[in-house]
C-alpha cells in the first residue's frame, strides 16, 4: 500500500478470483483497506457497519445475489454506499439495483481507473452526506462540537465514529466534566438513528421513587397523583437513542427492570397490563468504577455486561494538555464573541499548571469568570479562581513572608544574580518544586523560569 494512512475500509465481493485479487491490488495500491467476499453469504458474514465506508459487488454469484447483499445492506447500513459489478450490456439488471438503492454500477471487464473513479464518487458522496447530517444536527442543538488536540481524545473520537455506525450498547466511562455527554450525542449523531430523537436522562438527579415512571412512563392512576398517562423517556426516544447518564446510580430494584428492557427490547409501563415493544438505542455514562460496585453488590453484573457492548474512556483534562490552550482560547471567544481579548502568557501559564479535578466544565466556568470581570481588553491573572491561582500577601506589608529577604536590600549591598537565584528558590519552595505554577507566580514565562533554573543550577525541591 502506497499511503501511509488509510482512506477508507471497503469490502469487495466476486465470485471471480482473479478478478478479486487485481481489484484488491489496484485497491490497496490507491490507499484503501479491502476485506474480500466470494459470494452474497460470505459477504453478509464479514460486512461490519462499523467498519466498513463502501460495498462493491458483483451481482450474479453463488449462495447469494448482489442484489441480496445490496438490500440487506441498504437494510443494516443506510449510509454505506454500495457499487455494483454487471456484467457487459446488462443494462437491465443494472437500472433494477440503482433501483433498489445502488449509488453506482460498472461493467465488466473493467480497467483500474474506472474502478477508483466509481470507488472515489461513492466515498465522496457518503462523506458530503454525512458532513451535511452532522451540521443539520448541530444547528438543532443535537450534536456538540468537541475540541480533540490530544492523540487520546483524536483516538476516542475515531473510536466513537466507528462504534456509531453499529447497533452496541456503548458504555462511556471519565471522570465528572470531562464531557462524556458530548460523545454520546457524537454517536447518536452519527448513527443510522441520527434523525430520530436523542433522549438525556441524569439517573443520579431524579429520586428514586420517580425514576421508573420517568423511564418506562405510567398509566393514569396507576398510583396515588398519577392524573395523567405519562409516555416515559424509552418511549420517548423511539427510533432513536436514550442517553443514561450516570448509570450506577440506578437504584438496585429498579436494575432488573432495566436489564429486561435491554434484553426484551420492551419496557414494563408503570400501572399496563402488558409490555411495550420499544426501539431505541442504550447508551450509559458513569464516573464510578462499576466493577467496585458489582463487587460490593450494589450493581448487577449481567446489566453491566449488557450495557458495557463497547466501552470508551474519555480522558481527564490533565492527560490532554495539548487541549487546554485550544479549549481556553474556544471558552474565552463564546464568552465574549463582540471582544478582542487578550490572553497573557501568564494566565495560560496559570492554566496549565493547575490539576483540574473539574475538568472540562471548571476549565470552562474559569474562563466564563475571565471574562466577566475583565473591564478592559487584556484578561488578568488575578481574576482566574484563587484554587488556579492562588493569592500571594504583599511581602513588604507581611513580616515573616516567604520573600521577606528578597525585598529588603542589605546596607552592603547584594549580588543581583543572587537576588534572582534566592527569588527563584523561594519560588520553587512554595510551589513545592513545581515550575509552572512558580513560574505563573513569578509572572514570567515557564521557559524563561526553565532556563535560569538550569543555567543557575537551581534544585527544584
């Protein structure tokens, strides 16, 4: 394969062999990946509508006509554009597959470049498609944009891509903030569902006397208060996904009534005689460890398994550093979209010297206050949050500061490259070692305070 990266996973299907290992040839050489078939039966086994971007088939094959695969594609995969293989002057066939949902047909025997010409349209129509499904969405408020500059989070979003385009329960595990709703909206978006409802449910803010109605609904008078029939969020998101955010916090006796709904794909409405069947999409976020929980018996192993098809892990803001500085400009510029801001060195020094147990959503809030009590165009150190930056008293107004020495010149006189080692060791002191956060203390850069560390030979603690 000539490109380093692939373009896109396609599976082929022929019956004729040579004709399978030249395409898979003149295929892998343009730079895509090619899972091969020898007929529709083979096809249907190995098609993955997470995996793959494009079906060519033959039409006339053993076990299984094209015109099989394309319908249980079409079915499966909607957005999976399929070519078909005729062969020469069979025309007729050919207008029937375009029919039933083919984006294109090629005769045979085809050369190299009508093959890759037929393969690029097909690939370039399902990318403007999907680029077009994705705006309509967020315009709706559906999807969220998602700033990923980090190789984990560009990782995490691929991962969300390719499980979006199946039917698996997907379970999305990270600390609190760290936007594990946004990614459930990435996969509902991007899913066969995307045009159908996505449903948020926050398990752990609604009580727990309320939250099986609030589910899976209830019939009027199925108990004291109930004056109304109440659809519940299952039905609600019917077609589409239902989001369960924090999951761990469903109470035990309601678990198995979750389980049964996963399994059954129907839900037991509160006060009904019978089962509803219901047609949605389970996806579950949690920041607990669920397997602490089923050790200590307060979550259900068989709904964790149920839930857990897939798992994504998305990463604490520490681990995406790389992603503090785009997310902080993103934050500062929808706060204030009618304003030239400027951010000091020092402030973006403050931000990434601070841990962040809030993640994505304190980085957010720190920045929202930013701009709030910024009066003029330049935004101020001193109006981040004191647990990112943290108030110094004055060492000329505080006997016994940690700077006291510093400020107060000696009658003999002192060595200026002293003053600036003994500031900078206080410094580091305080900061126990760590050079970012001296360095935002010291209002200087952190690659300022680096190299006077090292060309000073300054321990850092």
């Amino acid at each position: 394969m000539t490109d380093a990266k692939v373009k896109a996973r396609i599976l082929f299907v022929d019956d004729d062999a040579s004709g399978r290992e030249l395409s898979l040839y003149n295929l892998e050489e343009a730079g895509h990946a090619v899972d091969l078939a020898a007929d529709g039966e083979q096809a249907l086994e190995r098609f993955d509508a997470g995996l793959h971007d494009l079906v060519v088939t033959d039409l006339r094959m053993p076990r299984g006509s094209g015109l099989e695969v394309l319908a249980r594609i079409r079915g499966q995969a909607p957005d999976v554009p399929v070519v078909v293989i005729t062969a020469h002057g069979n025309v007729e066939i050919a207008v029937q597959a375009m029919r039933a949902g083919a984006y294109d047909f090629i005769e045979k025997p085809f050369s190299r470049d009508v093959l890759l010409i037929a393969v690029e349209r097909a690939l370039e129509r399902r990318r403007l498609a999907l680029e077009n499904r994705s705006l309509r969405l967020r315009a709706a408020g559906v999807e969220r944009e998602i700033v990923a500059a980090s190789p984990a989070m560009t990782r995490l979003l691929e991962e969300a891509d390719r499980v979006a385009r199946s039917e698996a329960a997907v379970l999305i595990t990270g600390e609190s903030g760290t936007g594990k709703e946004l990614v459930a909206r990435r996969i509902h978006a991007r899913s066969a569902r995307a045009e159908h409802p996505f449903v948020p449910v926050n398990c752990a803010a609604i009580p727990a006397e309320l939250l099986e109605s609030v589910l899976f609904g209830h019939e009027k008078g199925a108990f004291t208060g109930a004056d109304r029939a109440r659809q519940g969020r299952f039905r609600a998101a019917a077609g589409g996904t239902i989001f369960l955010d924090e999951v761990g916090e469903i109470p035990a006796p309601l678990q198995g009534k979750l389980l049964r709904a996963l399994q059954e794909k129907t839900v037991d409405v509160v006060g009904a005689d019978a089962p509803t069947a219901v047609d949605v999409r389970v996806v579950a976020a949690t920041n607990q460890e669920l397997l602490a929980l089923i050790e200590r018996g307060s979550f259900r192993q068989d709904l964790y398994y149920r839930l857990n098809v897939v798992e994504l892990h998305v990463p604490p803001l520490r681990e995406r550093t790389p992603e503090i500085d785009v997310l902080a400009r993103y934050f500062i510029a929808r706060s204030a979209p009618d304003r030239d801001l400027v951010i000091p060195e020092g402030v973006m020094t403050a931000l990434h010297g601070h841990r962040w147990p809030g993640n994505i959503r304190e980085l957010e809030n720190a920045c929202e206050r930013l701009v709030i009590l910024c009066d003029g165009d330049t935004l101020r150190l001193e109006d981040l949050p004191q647990a990112i930056a943290p108030r110094q008293a004055d060492p000329a107004a505080s006997a016994g500061g940690p700077l006291d020495d510093c400020v107060n010149l000696p009658p003999e006189g002192l060595s200026l490259v002293d003053l600036e080692c003994r500031v900078i060791e206080r410094a580091l002191e305080l900061k126990l070692g760590n050079v970012t956060q001296a360095a935002a203390f010291l209002r200087v850069p952190r690659h300022v305070l680096a190299y006077r560390i090292e060309k000073y030979g300054i321990r850092r603690g």
